[in-house]
C-alpha cells in the first residue's frame, strides 16, 4: 500500500491528522515496533522517551504527534509522515489496516455437544469439543473456538467471541460484542464459607454473574458469582490476564485492570478506573468514579473519585512520593542521629 493511500484511509478514522509529506509517498507492507522497525514499514513515536527514535529508526513511514520539531527531524531523514493529536490511537487503527485477527468460518463442528434446548442465532461459528448445555442462548454470529464449555442457563449477546478452553458457569449473562479469552473462568462459585465448630460450611452461590456489551476479559481470568445477587461488570472494561474478580463486586463502565490484579468480593470500582497490575483491594471498598491505582497497591478503604493512589497501603501518590524520595536518605538520617545522641551523651 503506497503511503499516500494509507493516509487517506487514517484521515478518514480521524479529521484532525494532518499528512506533511506530499513529496514521499513509499510503499508501505507491514507494521513495526519503533525500535526494531525495517524499510516499508510505518511505526509511531508518541513523544517522551522514544521522541529520540526518529534519529535512528529504519521505517519509511511514521505516525507522530502534532511537535514542529519532531515533524523536522522526520522529514531531514526523508521519512513519511502524518500527525495526530493521539499517536497511539491512530496506530492502533493503522494495524487494523494491515491484520486482522483469526475468525474461523461459520458452521457448527460435528464434535461439539448442544443440548437440543438450546437457542443458537445466525451464523454461529462452533469449534472443535464445544459444549452447550439445557437452556443457553447464543447470539448472532457468535464465534466460540475448541473446547469451550457453556454451564445451563448461559446467555452470550451477538458477535462475541470465546476463545478456546474457556468456561462460562450457569446463568451467566454476556452481552454483545464481549471477548472471552482462553483460560477464563466466567461465573464460577465465589469464595463463599462460614465458620462453625465443626470446621468451614460452604455457602451455595446462588447469584448470577453478567458481563455487559464490549467488555473483554483476559487469559486465565476468572470472574466470581456471589451467593445472591449478582457480580456485575459494566461495558466496555477490560480486563487484563490472571485477575481476579470477587463475588458481588460491581465493576464500572470503561475500566482498565491489569494483570494479577485480585479484587476481593463486595468492592466496586467506579467508571474509568485505571488499575496497575498486582493491586489488591480488600472486600467491600469502593474506588471512585476516574480513580488511577499504581501497580503493586494495597486498597484497605474507600478512594474518593479522581485520586491517584499507589503503596502499601494505598495513600495518595504526591504523599508517596514524598515518603519514597526520603528513604534514600535513611542511612544518612541514622547516623546524623547516633552522631547527635553520642554528641548529648545519649
């Protein structure tokens, strides 16, 4: 595809680039990391750190940010070039040019096992050792890979997709348009006992967990129901792998939690909260509405709406940085106070 070709088409997604470089048009076959990038290929640079790539980087082509002098530097290497408010946005549209993902045609494989109440919609794509069992619905052009296992009572909305060697427990609820990725574990029975003197008793978890539309949840990820009511997660969050959802959290529109994240049962997040990865929040906390958490946090409480929080446990992340800039400091403090009680005779 010639690079004049490939802006139109990026101009198209978004009005505000701005192509700069009408005497370079290369052909352009691939996509590429800015480090590693080859000849006729376009990469991004989204300023910071990597601004300095754009001196060394082989690529014919680049998405870059609306900077005078990075758009100078470009262009003295006679690279191509469009700019955008957002880089990485536009890039993320640009691979979509170029690749698109596995869908496997639609059909029903003669191996897989549906029980005959089941409700399938059009065109559903059916792999390999599939089981649907009594009373499940799948939406409209459903794609559901080898050895996925539907429990009673499922619902998946149109277009999703669940990838291989997932497991969806009874009465769970997917909306459309949802990612399923392998290894996830959607509904199982919440981490429910209560102490006796005989040892623990297993509360039965009587609950439903639902996922609304556009929310993806990752590898080896598992999403609990509660013992009544119901474990919630809202549209459009997404989930990284190997996190843990509790039973009966309510998670908001338009999250993003990152790997080995474990959110314990009863909390809820806000919309738009971003999670760093291997944060743990304790049972029945709320984190509010924009919230950033850094990775490795500890959540004992309640965060207001739009705090940034990070450490063990969480406090807000200027206060942190402040405690943190200190502990370098430490050593030099200890022996300025032994030298202080030696000199009182302390």
């Amino acid at each position: 595809m010639r690079f004049s070709d490939l802006a139109r088409q990026l101009q198209s997604l978004d009005a505000s680039s701005l192509a700069q470089q009408p005497d370079l048009d290369p052909e352009i076959t691939a996509i590429a990391p800015i480090e590693t990038a080859p000849a006729r290929t376009l990469s991004y640079i989204d300023g910071g750190k990597f601004a300095k790539l754009v001196t060394t980087t082989a690529a014919s082509a680049l998405i870059l940010p609306k900077d005078s002098a990075l758009q100078q530097a470009a262009s003295d290497r006679h690279i191509a070039w469009i700019a955008t408010a957002n880089p990485r946005l536009l890039f993320a549209q640009a691979i979509a040019l170029f690749y698109q993902p596995f869908q496997p045609a639609p059909g029903i494989h003669p191996s897989a096992v549906i029980d005959s109440s089941a409700k399938l919609g059009n065109n559903p794509s059916i792999g390999a050792h599939v089981v649907i069992q009594a009373d499940c619905i799948v939406g409209d052009d459903v794609r559901i890979h080898p050895n996925v296992v539907l429990y009673p009572g499922v619902s998946v909305g149109d277009r999703t997709v669940l990838h291989a060697n997932c497991t969806l427990h009874e009465r769970t609820q997917i909306g459309a348009d949802c990612v399923i990725h392998s290894g996830a574990v959607i509904g199982s029975e919440g981490f429910g006992f209560v102490p006796t003197r005989e040892g623990w008793l297993k509360m039965e978890q009587s609950g439903r967990t639902v996922l609304e539309d556009g929310v993806e949840i990752g590898c080896n990820s598992a999403v609990d129901r509660p013992a009544v009511g119901e474990t919630r997660i809202h549209r459009n969050t997404k989930l990284d792998n190997l996190v843990q959802i509790g039973h009966g959290c309510t998670i908001g529109e338009a999250c993003a939690i990152a790997a080995q994240t474990g959110i314990a049962g009863g909390s809820s997040l806000g919309d738009r909260v971003i999670i760093g990865g291997q944060v743990g929040i304790s049972n029945q906390v709320h984190v509010g509405d924009y919230t950033q958490v850094a990775g490795q946090s500890m959540i004992h409480s309640d965060v207001p709406p739009q705090s940034i929080v990070m450490g063990s446990p969480a406090i807000p992340a200027t206060e942190f940085r402040r405690i943190a800039a200190l502990w370098k400091r430490l050593p030099d403090m200890q022996r300025t106070l032994r030298q202080l009680q030696k000199h009182l005779g302390g």
